[in-house]
C-alpha cells in the first residue's frame, strides 16, 4: 500500500515539473516573439494615415445651452468644444506595437495622442449625460449616450445609463439595436457590457405589479 502511494507521489511530481517545463517554455517563445515583433515594429518607417477612422463631433446635438450655470458641466462643454478641433481615432484593443507595424515607429506619438483623444471625448460624453439625466434631462442624455456608443466606446457606464433611458421611455427594444456593437467590440470590456444589455433585457421581460 506504501508503495503504491509513494508511486502515485513520483508519478503527480512528475506530471507538475512536466506542466512547470511545458509552461516555462511556453512563456519563454511568447516573450520571444513579442521582443522580434516589437523590433520589427520600432524600426517600421513612417506611413501615411489617409486610412484614419477619424471622428468628427455632431456639435448640433450637444446641448451647450443645457445647465451652463453648472461648473462641471461648463467643463464638459469646454472639453467638447477643444476636441471638436482636434483628431481623435479609436484605438481600443490595438497595441502600439500593432500600430507601429501598420503606420511606422514614427508616427506613434500622433498615434497615442488621437487614442488619448478619443478617450477623453467618451468619458466626458458619459459623464455630461449622467449630469443631463441627474437633472431631468433624459433626451439630450439619451442624444450623448447613443453617439458615444456609435463611436464603439467601452464604457460599460454608457450602455448602462442607456438601456436605463430606454426603459424610462418605454422603448426598451432599442437595446437589441446595440448587441450588435457591443459584440463586436475590440476591448476586455466586451463581454461586461453584453452581461449588462442581457439583464436589462431580462429586467423588460419580467412581469411588472402595481
């Protein structure tokens, strides 16, 4: 009996070195090909980048009259207003590395810069609406929310606030018009943001009392 359990302790040694080994070489060859994609990528001269998707704000339906009195919101307006004047790309889920390969080592700044861009615009887009909705102003909330999203944005608190608005308005099928971007989106928020249209879905269905 002894030995059997000492052969079964030989043998489980055995199978944890052999996944440690396999595991160790198997990071090893990753890392390998991260550092030879990463020097093929930093010496990647500069391309040209007519093939933007580049972003242009709708500035007619932004509501810049709503709240002016408000700080936070004469924030929002002023950070809208400076964006409408710059480039603003949606990188999401691309690597600079990737980006590097595609438009050149040396255009990467620009890169981050219309990135950094694109990022501001979404959370400041969320956070307008959420002070537009706050104060009873769900229409022009619901205009922000739905172009955020129109951008592919991964602010889970946009889909969230949005399906909210579409349930107050009675217009809860709506949310089955943005399955189809949020299942395409290129972040680790993907799978988050569906979860949250699913139980807002669920939540319509459910008999309502009273």
């Amino acid at each position: 009996m002894n030995f059997i359990l000492f052969a079964s302790t030989v043998l489980f040694g055995f199978v944890i070195a052999f996944a440690i080994s396999k595991d160790k070489k198997t990071q090893a060859a990753m890392e390998k090909n991260y550092w030879e994609k990463e020097a093929a990528a930093n010496n990647t001269r500069r391309k040209p980048l007519d093939d933007l998707d580049y972003i242009k704000l709708p500035m007619e339906i932004f509501p810049m009259d709503l709240l002016s009195d408000m700080p936070k919101v004469e924030d929002y307006r002023q950070i809208i207003l400076s964006l409408s004047e710059c480039p603003i790309v949606n990188f999401t889920g691309i690597s600079n590395t990737d980006l590097k390969l595609r438009y050149g080592a040396p255009n990467i700044d620009l890169l981050t810069s219309y990135d950094q861009n694109y990022t501001l615009l979404v959370r400041t887009l969320q956070q307008w609406a959420q002070a537009l909705y706050d104060a009873g102003h769900m229409a022009e909330a619901c205009q922000l929310l739905e172009f955020a999203v129109s951008t592919g944005t991964d602010v889970s608190a946009t889909y969230r606030l949005l399906c909210e608005i579409y349930h107050k308005q009675g217009t809860p099928g709506k949310i089955a018009g943005l399955y189809p971007i949020a299942e395409t989106l290129n972040s680790a928020m993907r799978n988050t943001i569906v979860r949250i249209l699913q139980e807002s879905d669920q939540a319509s269905s459910r008999p309502h009392c009273g």
